[in-house]
C-alpha cells in the first residue's frame, strides 16, 4: 500500500516532466545562447563562428546601431493602443450580440472570420485595399474628403504604425467580441434584475456589474492580446517592413532585421537579452498586480 | 424592445459586417480577377471570373503547390508530436493536487505569449550545425514552444470536464491510473482532444516566424511562399491572393465546424463559452 501512495504522489510530476523537460531545452538552449554570444562579435557573412571576444560593445551598439529606442516606443504605443481599442469596439460589438435579436447567432459565426486568417495574410488584405493607385479603401475615403497622404496611410512616417494598429484591431476585434459575449452570458441575470428593481440605469449597470464581473475574462484577453501585440512581427513585415525609415519598426522586427537579414549574430544576442528582460518585468508584474487571484 | 431600437441596432450590426467581412470577401474576389482588372476603379463587383491565377501558382508552373503540402506536413508533424506529451502534462495538471500547479500553469502561457522571434535566430544556427537546416523536423521541433503550452492548457480545461467517479469506478475495479487513463479519460475525452488538436493544426499552419526562418526554398510553407512574390519582380497582386485564398481556407473551414469551441480555443481553455 505504501508503494501504491508514493507511486501516485511522484506520478504527476513523471507525467509532466516530458513537456516540460522538452520545453526547457527549447527554451534555455536560445537563451543560453544569446547570452553567450552577446560578448562577441560575430557575423555570420564573415564566418561561421564567433570572431572576437568583445566585452559589453554589443549591449552598447544596440543602442547605437538599431533603432531601439523607437522601437521600443512603438512596441508598447502598438500594445496599449491596439489592446484598449479593441477592448472596446469587442465590448460594444458583444452588447450588440447580447441583444439575442435574430441573426445574431450567425452573425456570431461569421464574425470571427478575420481572427482566424494568418496575420499575414490580414496584411496583404489591407495592403490591396491601401494601395496608393487603386486601393479600394484609400479610394473610398479619398472619396469622402478624408485627408490622405499622398504616400498612402503606409508610406508616410505618422501614419504607418497607426496602420499597422488598426489592421490588427480589425483582426482581432472580433476575438474579443465573441469572448466578452461568452462572459456577458455567464454573467448571473438575478444580480441584475436586482438591480434593476433597485432603480439602476442602464449605464449605471453596466459599470457596476457587468463591467466588474467580465473582470477575470477581461485581465485574461488584455494580458494575451497585449504581448502577441508587442510581439508584433508578421504585420509589420508584410504592411511597411518598418518603414517609412524606422517609422514603424518594433522590437520584434529589428531582432529579425539584425538577425536574420543583416546576420550580426553577436548584436541580436545581446538585443535578445534587452527583450527578453523587458517582457519578462511585464509579464511578471502583471502576474503579480492583476493575475494573482486567479485560481486555475 | 422598441421598433426604433431594432432598426438602429440591426444597421448597427448590418456595419459591423460589412467592416469584418467586406475586406475578406474583396480579397477572394481579387484572386477571381484578370490581372489587368486587379486596379480598376471605380470597383467592379461583378465581372467576368478568371481562373488563371490559380492555374498560374498551383498548376503550371504551380511554384505554390509544393507548399502547400509543406503545410499540411509541418502543421500535422507539429500538432501530432505535440500530443502525447500535452496528453501526459494536462492529464497530471487536471487531476493531481500538487504544490507549483499555478506557477506551472503560469510557465506554459508565459511561454506561449513570449516573442517567438526571440528563439527563432538561435534556432536558426543550431539547425544548420547539426544538418537540420531547411528541414521539415527543424520545423516541427522548435514549433513545439508554442503547440505544447496551448495544448495543454486547452486539454486540462476539457479533461476536468470528465467526472472524477468514473475514473474512480475503474480504480476500484482494480485498473491502476494509467489503465484508468487510457480507459476512462481518452474516449471521454477525445471531442476535447480532436478539437485541440484543431486548434493546435491551425496555429502552427498560420505561424510564420519559425518557416521563414528555418525552411529551405523546397520546404517552404504556404503563408511563406505567399510573402516571396514580394521579393520577386514586381507585385502580382492575382498570385498574392490565389494563394492566400488557399492559405485561409482551413483555418477558416476548421473554425466554423468548432463553432461552439472557438471562444474555448482561442482562449487557451480560460473561457469555457
């Protein structure tokens, strides 16, 4: 009987090493890696092994170099703007489908279309509909008087990551909507009746109730939609490729810029070890502040 | 509810529509299009249908076909060597108490939101050293950072579904946890497992850091060839779109049979819906 319970007490963990012994390789191998290489310089053009040892120079030319700066600016600006619009456009388009009208079940089904499209994919969409000559969406706007630059909304250095924001909030807009549905449904119809009994507007519901009780749903879709939007890379290099100049560049794409294009393995190294830092304060701090309560 | 809440709320829906969908539907109609038409404006809704582009990137010459069967391999090889160990991991999350279950749980998703890119470059040269360059496998393997987590998270959430009396039933009946296992927890749940694996299929087929990075000219996936008519003379915007059509078929295929997972799927299991 003794050897039944220790068998199931160290079960669980023989069951989950595998996965997680094959991620750790996955994992520390990059990052071992990237920390190795960042004191030397390398580039791959020139040979297939590290030249010399260089000290911190790469941590230094990173700033030098690459845009980072800029990069980082418009990585967080893409992830704060991206993740609040379409937090709201998906939480106007769910009261929509909360009405229960006819056709809203459909509607339902056919609105997730765009999330289920490779963002690359999304990107050449919109790069036909924005194309300057013969663009159909930079055609109809023009129509109505909207200002266009005469580069169109991707060639022209104020408008190009903005660009690139809204084709990701067009993708993922729906995902948003159809889960803050599912969490509206959740929500217990007896608290709001009470509510309601008690005199309470519409508005003043929705802050109150609903709002605070999608709270778990809510911190789940902003946490993901916020880093896959800071690790945007597939847009930006279908859309603008970073450009006009480094207008648009993120910091996913100048890692891939420097090295998978320029090939300064050395540099990305010590690039990687920057981003690797910053997502791992972000991703910890909301753990810690807005993710702690939840129970699995 | 009022007639005029009802009209306001349904052309209110009618935009949303319009603004989800039109863009996709205008693609699809492009890839329809003769090339000299691809431009015209104002814009032709209805026109004569030309197969061409099709004919051009998945016939003859059909440079695209090739990857097309590059993305079935590696999104397959990606989803089916994910399994068994998701299959072992949720199975050890959904039914064992044990201390680190939350930082376990928080481990998978921190990885399946990190920047992929962040991998892909040492990758890159760790396949060439050990001859995996451009290979299906070196594909495959490293796309396990991403289909492991979700598939895990997304099996716990089905296999807590499967009542725990069952299983204790086989226990007592004298099956041990992993007969149980295999008896009672697989067939109860393998709707969850086929529709991970769903899940899991489309994820690895929409993915493109990790082609772009380590697939060879021959290996190449199909979203991949899709960015490589940029590079080549000009932009042949029909090529583009027949075989992004191609490209979006599955996973869109795919979400309309989930249907009712999808709220499920892509929230790694955290929303039941």
């Amino acid at each position: 009987m003794r050897n039944r319970y220790t068998w199931n007490r160290r079960l669980p963990y023989l069951l989950l090493a595998p996965s997680v012994i094959v991620l750790l390789a996955l994992i520390l191998y990059p990052l071992a890696f990237a920390l190795c290489n960042s004191f030397w310089f390398w580039n791959l053009q020139m040979g297939p092994a590290p030249l010399y040892y260089s000290g911190l120079d790469n941590y230094r030319l990173v700033f030098q170099v690459t845009p980072f700066w800029v990069a980082l600016k418009n990585t967080l600006l893409l992830g704060f703007l991206g993740t609040f619009a379409q937090f709201w456009f998906g939480m106007g388009i769910a009261l929509l489908l909360h009405t229960h009208l006819r056709g809203t079940g459909l509607m339902r089904a056919l609105l997730i279309m765009p999330t289920t499209l490779a963002p690359v994919v999304a990107g050449f969409l919109f790069r036909y509909l924005l194309e300057p000559k013969g663009g159909l969406l930079l055609w109809a706007l023009e129509g109505i008087g909207f200002p266009v630059p005469p580069q169109g909304f991707l060639g022209n250095a104020n408008t190009a990551l903005l660009s690139i924001g809204a084709v990701d909030t067009w993708q993922w807009t729906p995902f948003f909507a159809i889960v803050l549905y599912a969490g509206l449904l959740s929500i217990n119809e007896e608290v709001k009746e009470a509510a309601q009994v008690d005199g309470a507007s519409a508005w003043r519901m929705f802050w109150s109730i609903t709002l605070p009780l999608l709270r778990p749903i809510a911190a789940f879709l902003v946490m993901i939609r916020f880093m896959q939007l800071f690790n945007s890379f597939d847009l930006v290099f279908v859309l603008t490729s970073g450009g006009p100049g480094t207008a648009s560049r993120t910091l996913s794409f100048n890692l891939y810029r420097e090295g998978l294009v320029n090939y300064n393995i050395g540099l990305t190294a010590a690039m990687t070890w920057l981003v690797v830092i910053i997502v791992s304060v972000i991703i910890n701090l909301y753990l810690f502040f807005i993710y702690r309560k939840r129970e699995w | 509810m009022q007639r005029r809440h009802k009209v306001i709320i349904y052309a209110l829906m009618a935009l949303v529509m319009i603004f989800f969908l039109g863009p996709i539907l205008w693609f699809i109609l492009l890839a329809f299009r003769h090339p000299s038409e691809a431009y015209t404006l104002p814009p032709q809704l209805f026109f004569e249908p030309y197969l061409g582009n099709f004919g051009d990137t998945f016939v003859d010459p059909g440079n695209n076909a090739p990857q097309l069967v590059s993305s079935v391999i590696v999104s397959t090889g990606a989803t089916l060597l994910s399994l068994p160990f998701a299959l072992a991991s949720a199975y050890a999350l959904s039914r064992f108490a044990m201390r680190g279950k939350d930082f376990i749980m928080n481990w998978y998703i921190s990885l399946l939101i990190a920047p992929p890119i962040v991998f892909v470059i040492p990758y890159f040269i760790l396949m060439s050293r050990i001859g995996w360059a451009g290979s299906y496998q070196a594909m495959i393997v490293t796309l396990q950072t991403l289909a492991i987590p979700f598939s895990v998270w997304l099996l716990k959430s089905f296999m807590d579904e499967v009542p725990l009396d069952l299983e204790e039933a086989a226990w007592v009946d004298g099956a041990n946890r992993i007969a149980a296992f295999f008896r009672i927890i697989i067939p109860l749940a393998l709707p969850g497992i086929i529709v991970t694996s769903m899940f899991t299929f489309v994820f690895s087929w929409n993915n493109v850091i990790f082609p772009l990075a380590l697939s060879k000219q021959s290996t190449t996936t199909l979203p991949v060839g899709t960015i490589s008519f940029f590079a080549s003379s000009g932009v042949y915007w029909g090529h583009i779109a027949a075989t992004a059509v191609v490209a979006m078929l599955p996973p869109m295929i795919i979400f309309l049979l989930l249907g009712r997972y999808v709220v499920r799927g892509l929230t790694f299991g955290a929303v039941k819906g």
